[in-house]
C-alpha cells in the first residue's frame, strides 16, 4: 500500500514518510512499516502474521508500480483519481478511484491469482452502489493458453487488457478462439498508456469486436481411438453414456467429433454435449430449447457471463447442412424424422450394412 494512516487519522503517503511516528494500515488499523529501496518502491507493509482483509492479497513490486503508472497517467490527463480510496457503504478499498463526467469508476489492477467467489464480490459490490469497475490484468495473464483465471477476467466484447508495468504498455488481446487443433488463438493491440485518451480506454473494454470466419475441421481416427483411453470422470462418464445408449464412439456422425471441440463458454468438450443434443431432441427444436439446454453444460465462471449459444447454434448449422434438422423460422427447426436425431442418423448406418450384406 502506498498510504498509511498516522495517530490523528490522517493519510500519509509512503514517499513522504520518514518513519518519526507510527502508522497504522486504513484497512484493519494494524501497525505497517515503510520498505523502500534502490530496486523497491517506497510502500508500506504489515509486519509478519498481520491479517488484513483489504490488503490481504499481497502487492507485488508488479502490482505497485501498475497502480503508480496508472495514477501519473490519470493526474496528467487531469482526471480527478484517488489511489486506494476508502468505501465505507462497501468496506473495499480499489487500488484507483477514478471520477469522470460524473460517474464513479473503481480501478482495480490484478497480478496475482484470485478466487473467482471473491472477483464477484467485489465487482457486484462496486456494482451494487453505482460504482463502474475495469480489472486489468498483470502480465502473469497473458492468455496463451485457456484457463479457468483467463476465462473469469474475459470481457463483454472477448477482449482480456494487460498492463505490462515495467514498459508502461497497455496490451489488449482480442479475438480470442480456438483453431481446428484447439489451440487458443488471439490478437494483439499494444499502446503505450501515456497515449492513450480515458475514453480510449474505456473503449478497449466496451466496444463489440468484429466476429471473424472460422475453419473446423473433422478429428482424425486417432484421435477417436485417444477418448477410449480417457481416464477422467468427464469422459468414463460420456462413454459409459455411449454405451448405455447403444452406440460405440466409431459409430457416432462425424458431424459430432468436428474440431474445434474447445469452446470459450464450456469447460466440457463440444463433442459430449453435441451427443446429448442429440439424444434429447425428437421432433422439433427451439431456440428457448437450446437456452435451456445450454444451462445443463459445464461452463467457465466468468465476470461478465456471455451468451453460451453461439457454439449450439454453429451445431445446428451444421445439422442443417447434414439434413438432419429443417429450419422452421428464426427460433425453430424441426427434425426430419420422429427418432431421435442419432438414432435416425444410426438407422441409416444400418440400413447400408444391411444393403451390403
């Protein structure tokens, strides 16, 4: 923390500090001492075994000088900001506390790893009064691969901004998807924050990104044979399924196993799920069908809960195109057989066996 409060409750700042009177922490009123050094920023800190529910994450050399460069940068654009400014209607402390154009907005810099109950809290705490919240996110965020930590932070507009603190560069990865080999893929836009306006960055936040082609591709043999060495409980449980329903994995349509199978709202493969689709469905299909459907698949806790049904749609399409479903009007689609949609698909398997023999 870069602020302390003297005997008289009065704040101090850790670069004005010269340690002739005690201090105490503004969050559990507990007894901090100045670090400072050649390669340290002048901060304060608890001593050993001090539990604070406002500090108590930790602040790393990363993290302080975040919040330092974000506070120069506001202050030079002359925006009014208060770093770790006290809430008492909320008892949370943001690491910034920005006011423009008469609305509130919490500023809060993310290094370490946080419980996604806890990120929640504190962002519908903020919410709950009137408070907007931007988190940017430490350079330990960078999404190289898809995380449980990545999808939490993941913005309105798939967007994820880091701010990289030691080059003062604020980065924003976009685009984020998963290629036919399910690896993520993203696009990056880099500024350094000096040059960046306030409604600039707001920007990098809030406006919706452009929705590129995607390529998919069918999963090869192998691979197929790879899910019946499965070990987890997520796949024993979706073979025994297979099995129990009177189906081998080498039987299922392709159209089940397409790539990619990774998807940035479920945790579940998109094969498991598009099995269970199937299934269900008999006659028709509706949009409040699938809404409904989608609540039932496992999905990534996330800050800002995103519409979980682009990939069931995608499927649909391609159950169109295999004419296998009929499309009504915008919200409906009817099967082309009263079976289900797998055990038309299955029947027609073996009738050509039978055609054959």
């Amino acid at each position: 923390m870069f602020f302390a409060l003297t005997q008289m409750n009065e704040r101090i700042s850790a670069s004005d500090y010269t340690r002739t009177i005690p201090v105490s922490c503004p969050g559990c009123n507990k007894p901090v001492f100045l670090k400072k050094g050649p390669k340290i920023m002048a901060h304060f800190a608890h001593y050993a075994g001090a539990e604070c529910h406002q500090f108590s994450e930790g602040e790393t050399p990363q993290h302080l000088l975040g919040k330092q460069r974000l506070f120069e940068w506001l202050t030079k654009l002359n925006i009014p900001v208060e770093m770790e400014a006290w809430l008492p209607e909320l008892k949370q402390r943001p690491d910034l506390l920005v006011t423009y154009q008469n609305r509130r907005i919490a500023l809060e810099y993310q290094c370490s790893s946080i419980p996604f109950a806890r990120l929640k809290e504190r962002t519908d705490g903020y919410m709950s009064k009137g408070y907007e919240v931007y988190w940017i996110c430490g350079m330990d965020y960078v999404p190289t691969t898809y995380t449980e930590r990545i999808a939490a932070f993941r913005q309105k507009n798939n967007t994820l901004i880091c701010l990289d603190s030691n080059q003062n560069t604020l980065h924003m990865y976009h685009d984020l998807h998963f290629d036919t080999r399910n690896r993520l893929q993203k696009k990056q836009f880099s500024i350094i924050l000096s040059d960046l306006d306030f409604p600039s960055f707001e920007t990098l936040f809030n406006k919706p990104q452009p929705d590129y082609p995607r390529k998919k591709a069918a999963m090869t043999y192998q691979n197929h044979l790879l899910l019946l060495k499965r070990k987890d409980t997520v796949h024993r449980d979706f073979l025994l399924n297979v099995y129990l329903g009177g189906h081998s994995v080498h039987s299922l349509p392709a159209y089940i196993f397409t790539t990619p199978y990774k998807t940035l709202e479920f945790c579940q493969p998109s094969y498991i799920w598009r099995y269970q689709l199937l299934r269900k469905f008999r006659e028709s299909i509706t949009l409040q069908d699938l809404k409904a459907f989608s609540q039932a698949i496992p999905q990534y806790d996330a800050l800002y809960l995103h519409e979980p049904l682009e990939p069931l749609l995608e499927f649909i399409a391609e159950l169109e195109q295999a004419k296998v479903l009929k499309r009504m009007d915008d919200k409906s689609w009817q099967v082309q057989t009263k079976k289900s949609c797998l055990d038309f698909f299955l029947d027609g398997i073996m009738v050509i066996n039978e055609a054959n023999d």
